[in-house]
C-alpha cells in the first residue's frame, strides 16, 4: 500500500527550450528524471520482497489496487553496501505500459534548466552511473545528474545486481508522525511552565501595601485635638443571664388576679 503525496499532469508541462525535471538525492548525489516520465510521488508503507530476486528488486507495492513493481536505485547505481535510509520515498514512472517505482532516499523539487546548459556524461563519473543516465547539467553549487528510465529499467541493468531475498520493508508512518506530535506538545508544554514562572517574578517584584491603618492610629495618638473615646460600662449593660427571670416575674404578676377576687380550683374565678 503507498500514500500518495503528488500527481504530475502531463498536459500541465509547457514545451519549450527548458528541461522540465523532478530532483530527488541518493547517498548525497542529486539526480532528475524528466517530468514527463513520472506519474506519482508516494510514500510507501509496506513492501513486499520476492524471494530469490535480482537485489536492484526491493519488491512489489500496493498502488491503488493494481501491483507494482518496486526498484531500489541505490542498487542500480552500483550500491550494494545497506538498504539504505529507514524511511524513503518513492518516484512511480511507466515504461511499456506498465508502472514501476524507483526508490529514492528523498525528493527535492521541480527544476526548469535550460537545454543549452545539458551535456554529455563526463567520464570522470561513475561507471554504474553513466551506464543510466543520459546527461548531467553543472549547477552552480551542485551536479545535477539526468537518469534515463529505459536504460534503468533494461533487463541487462536490474540483473547485474547481485541475487538476495530482501526482509519485508515496513515504514511506520504513523510513528513518525506520532513522535512529530509528541514533540510539538512537549515544546507547547515547556512555554506554558515558562508563562507561570514570569507572572510569579512579577508578582514577587510587586511594590508592597503601605500600613495605612497603622499610620492612621500613630496619628491619631500624636494629634492633641483628637478627643479619646470611653469605652463601655460593663454595668450599665443589661446581664443576658438576669433576662429570663425578669421574664418570669412579669408573666406572675400578670396571672395573680386582683384584690378582692378568689381563684377557684378549676381557675374560674369568684368575687
């Protein structure tokens, strides 16, 4: 299965005195191949291998429903030493009607080069290089080297390639992405810890409240007009603990009848 990252439309590419080319690096050395050779731009997650294979043959790729055969360009360029970086890239192109994809270790973007400014292979350059590309072009910090997808993709080339069975390549890109999401979090994190720390500075530099109270009274104490307030007598309050039975001593002499009057022992009363 592959992730798709981009779709080239051919009908979009302007004819001209340009060279149209998708940049892509492997082991440090740039490379293009013509825009009009590429279909897609995926992300694999997970390829297949196919056992006893010429190792140019990294294997076979779900895209989109229809199986597709994958090529490890580090091994056609003549780099048997590792399998390359952990996560890689890869450029789908067609040739005879059927689609391969060319793993990369990472893309770069579309250059538009003059065609005057393309030249013949040097021959200082690599044997296994120059065997599939069909030109360079010198750019000013870099040398850009223009692969030719036939020559790649010619019998003669993937079976030069030593004979090896491949482990099943799995590229985790829910990991990566997790991790790049863990780590966003933990910077958003580390600012907030930082905002609460300042607002603390803050308040401990924060001028402190006058005793205003205090300096009131000293005032008040050294001011002869201020006259001096008495304080209560306790005596002159009433007791709380006396108020019940004061209570009890008005409800009795309401109840006693008047002179003159008995009190009957069912409570009528008789003159």
């Amino acid at each position: 299965m592959a992730t798709e990252v981009a779709i080239t439309d051919p009908r979009s590419v302007l004819v001209g005195d340009e060279e149209q080319l998708v940049t892509m690096t492997i082991d440090g050395q740039l490379y293009g191949i013509p825009i009009l050779n590429v279909q897609d731009i995926v992300e694999p997650e997970q390829i297949t291998p196919v056992p006893r294979s010429p190792s140019a043959i990294a294997g076979v790729l779900n895209l989109r429903g229809r199986i597709v055969t994958v090529l490890d360009l580090r091994k056609c360029l003549g780099d048997l030493t590792d399998e390359g970086p952990g996560s890689q890239m890869g450029v789908t192109v067609e040739h005879k009607h059927d689609l391969y994809t060319l793993l990369v270790d990472s893309i770069g973007d579309v250059r538009h080069l003059p065609r005057k400014d393309f030249d013949k292979p040097p021959v200082t350059l690599a044997e296994s290089i120059r065997r599939v590309c069909s030109g360079i072009f010198q750019l000013e910090d870099d040398l850009l080297v223009v692969l030719d997808v036939q020559k790649i993709l010619e019998e003669e080339t993937i079976m030069r390639t030593p004979i090896m069975t491949r482990k099943r390549l799995v590229f985790n890109r829910t990991q990566e992405k997790a991790a790049a999401g863990l780590a966003a979090n933990d910077a958003e994190a580390a600012t907030a810890e930082e905002a609460p720390a300042a607002d603390e500075d803050h308040v401990d530099q924060a001028p402190e409240t006058p005793p205003v109270a205090e300096e009131a009274t000293t005032q008040a104490a050294d001011d002869p007009d201020t006259k001096p307030v008495d304080a209560p007598d306790p005596a002159a309050e009433p007791d709380a603990e006396d108020e019940p039975e004061a209570a009890l001593i008005s409800a009795k002499v309401e109840t006693e009848p008047p002179a003159g009057y008995e009190v009957m022992e069912e409570g009528g009363v008789v003159l």
